[in-house]
C-alpha cells in the first residue's frame, strides 16, 4: 500500500515539471531582433575553393569487386 502511493506522488513530479517548463515558455517574451551591424557584400566574401580530394580506398574484391566487373555474362546463343 505505501508502494502505490509513493509511486503516485513520485509520478507526478514529470508531469509538474512539464507544465511549469510549458507555462514559463509561454510567459516568456521573444526578444527583440538586432539589425545587422555591418552588412555583408559580395566583396567581403572570401573565394570559393574546392575540397580537397581524398585518396580512394583500394578496391576489395570478391563479388562485388572489380573481377566481377571485368567478366562479361555468358549469353546464351539466340534460336
């Protein structure tokens, strides 16, 4: 019997923390939007450059790797 109500007040403290995070959320007010302090130009971009490119990994083999690539299917002759 003490179980049962320990764990009805234990359950509880979730759902009282969720309504007073979502009661605080709403009371909140948005803060104000600052403008930009300086604008940004087309000059002050700095230029594109590309990624650099990463060595390929060596291929594995198998089924799936290039011997299978490099044998063509044997078709059958036509009738």
């Amino acid at each position: 019997m003490v179980e049962i109500i320990f764990l009805m007040l234990v359950l509880k403290l979730p759902i009282l923390y969720l309504i007073a995070v979502v009661w605080w959320a709403v009371r909140a007010e948005p803060n104000p939007e600052e403008p930009a302090l300086l604008p940004v130009t087309a000059d002050d971009e700095p230029p594109h450059r590309p990624r650099p490119l990463r060595p390929r990994r060596p291929s594995r083999g198998g089924p799936h790797g290039r011997e299978r690539a490099a044998r063509k299917p044997v078709r059958a002759p036509a009738r």
